[in-house]
C-alpha cells in the first residue's frame, strides 16, 4: 500500500510516503530548517509496534523492542511492551528502518503508525534478510578469468567488488557494505538512499530483474511526490551513474544489460 500526505503550513510543505518523511520548501526564502521544522512540531508523531503471539494473540509483555533508523544505525529508539504488548514511540517521525524485538530483526521498511509482528515465540528465525542476496537466494561468484577486481574494507574483513564497485558475489552484500561502499564513492547516506536501496531489492526479489529508471521513476513519483519522483533528483542523490548503476551496486545488484 502506497500512501503520500502533504501538509502545507506558509511557505513550506511537509511529505510522507511510505519510504520516508522528506520536507520540502515551495519558497526560496523559507528557511529548511525553519518553516519545515515547525511542520514537525505541530504534527503529532507516535510509532507503536504490538508484539503477539502468532496463533493465541497472547501478547509479548515486557519485550524490549528498538526501531533501528537506516539512516542513524547508531542511535536507535528504545522501547518495553507493555501488558498489552504495545511498544510506544512518542515523537518518533515515519522513516525507513527495521525494528528488533528482544535483539532479533523482525521487521523491515517504512514505519509508521501501528505495525503488528507476530511471532510463534522469541526463539523464531528472523524474517529479515539484513545480508545476502535479495531475498536469501545464493547466487555465488561472477568471477572471471582476468576479471579486475578491488577489495573493500568491511567490518574488518574485505569483500570483493569488479572495478567499478559492483559485488563479485551477491551473497557477500550487507548494510555494512553499503556504508562502506558509500564511504569510498563520498556519499553521505540518508533516508532516501536506503528508501531506494530498498526499494531496488524487493523489486529484484519480487520480478527477478533491475528495476528501470522508469520503474524508479512511476514509483517515487507516487511516494515523494513530483519535485522529487523524477529522474533528474534520482541523478541527484545518486551522482555516480544514477540509482540504475550506483544504486544497483549499493544494493548488491548486478550491472544491467547493455551497461558496460
């Protein structure tokens, strides 16, 4: 389900998709951090994740529960499940993230409002593919003989890409990787990169092929709206080959055809 709010207060207009808040500003003069923050005052933000049991409905109380923010890994929110197995976020505005329950990923990709998990017990495999190949297919190496390849420093360890930074092996990707990747190319990450890294793997994972920019395009259109759901701001965000070429290696995808 695909939903988009535009709030219109003076010069500025906030807008909500289902990959993320992004304030705009009609008016040169109206300051970003200005007449789009107060937006946010006036709006009443609240996330709350209800934790149940998958068949009785019993709830999960006292479960910790972290929203994981794509765009700040490092300072989650922290939240308990009360009697009724209600996780509150005051103040917590729409973002792309995933959320964990008791230290486990259980949920992925745009949140807001209410958002149900139900689990047959706290011990349940993770739905959330966090590495790997879209979704969870192993896909192995694309080496070649005399292939050019570099490797790149993550966590510790290097993972292997070809010369222009696309994965080797698909099932080496992670969100680490992206950051690493990104790090090398000099991009700073924000929600909207992960709300299109995302978006570029489920379509993968769901058509078993890249999506195209026009693809991309139909698609943001509807979620950012037209000042940003267009393929020049695509190019924008994403000045190294666009989100068909520096998106798809961010997201562990191969090189389309008939890119060289």
């Amino acid at each position: 389900m695909k939903l988009r709010l535009d709030v219109k207060v003076g010069d500025a207009v906030y807008t909500e998709s289902m990959y993320g808040p992004y304030k705009t500003c009609t008016r040169v003069r109206a300051p970003f951090l200005g007449s789009c923050f107060n937006i946010m005052q006036r709006r009443s933000f609240m996330i709350k994740v209800q934790v149940n049991m998958k068949f009785t409905g019993e709830p999960f109380k006292r479960v910790s529960v972290a929203i994981i923010p794509d765009a700040d890994p490092l300072h989650p929110l922290q939240a308990l499940t009360d009697r009724s197995g209600v996780a509150v976020f005051k103040d917590a505005a729409p973002m792309p993230g995933k959320i964990m329950v008791d230290g486990v990923a259980r949920h992925q990709g745009y949140l807001d409002g209410e958002i149900r998990i139900e689990l047959r017990s706290l011990l349940d495999t993770s739905p959330v593919g966090e590495e790997g190949s879209p979704g969870g297919h192993t896909h192995g190496s694309t080496a070649y003989p005399g292939m050019q390849t570099r490797a790149l420093k993550v966590n510790g360890g290097e993972v292997l890409t070809d010369s222009e930074g696309y994965l080797v092996n698909l099932d080496d990707w992670s969100e680490s990787f992206v950051r690493a990747l990104a790090q090398a190319d000099g991009l700073e990450l924000t929600g909207e990169h992960w709300a299109v890294i995302r978006y570029l793997r489920d379509y993968y994972e769901l058509h078993a092929r890249q999506a195209q920019v026009r693809d991309m395009i139909q698609h943001f259109k509807e979620v950012w709206g037209v000042e940003k759901g267009n393929n020049v701001y695509l190019h924008k965000i994403f000045p190294k080959g666009g989100p068909q070429k520096q998106g798809n290696r961010l997201a562990g995808l191969l090189r389309t055809k008939g890119e060289h």
